[in-house]
C-alpha cells in the first residue's frame, strides 16, 4: 500500500461517500489526527483520504471557503491553529471521538 503524507493530500478526498464509516472500518488504532499532521506520520490511502477529506468538510462548513484557502497557502498544524484558533481543537477531537 502506498504511504502518502496528511499534510499534502488535506484537500484530496471531496467525495460523496461516508469518510466516518471508512474510518471506523479501517482503523485497528487510534487515530490521532494532531500527531499525524504535526509530526507528518505516513499513513496507507485508506486512513488518508477519508480522514482528510472529512477533515476539511468540516472546516468548510463550520467557517467557510474563505478561511480554507489561507490553510491550503500553508497546511501545517500550526498555521491551522492561527486560522481556526480552539475551535480546530474541537473539530479533530469530535472527529477523533466518531472513529476511534
């Protein structure tokens, strides 16, 4: 299985399909969303793409186009916590507690 990096694909996955129920099928360990995007941890395609994808539908909308497009200039955690403050915080630890 491939092993591509959260940071570059965080937009990738704008499917229909449900990434939350891909997730809790694919993920033996808990997934720390944080220490994958902080530490640029390599996941297979399979934890990836729905996790990122899921990611950032709910960054869109929860604050809109706008806000998102400052976080594709640059996609690290850090900028991420400028952009979106605690409420990222919130965000990844509700996705976290739906697949884990």
């Amino acid at each position: 299985m491939d092993q591509i990096h959260f940071r570059r694909n965080l937009c990738t996955d704008q499917s229909t399909r449900n990434n939350i129920a891909a997730l809790k099928n694919k993920n033996d360990t808990p997934v720390s969303i944080v220490d994958i995007w902080k530490n640029d941890l390599k996941q297979g395609e399979e934890i990836l793409y729905p996790l990122g994808g899921e990611l950032v539908k709910r960054l869109i909308e929860s604050f809109g186009r706008t806000k998102f497009m400052l976080l594709l200039a640059d996609q690290s955690y850090e900028s991420a916590k400028k952009i979106y403050g605690t409420e990222l915080d919130t965000i990844v630890n509700k996705i976290e507690k739906e697949i884990n």
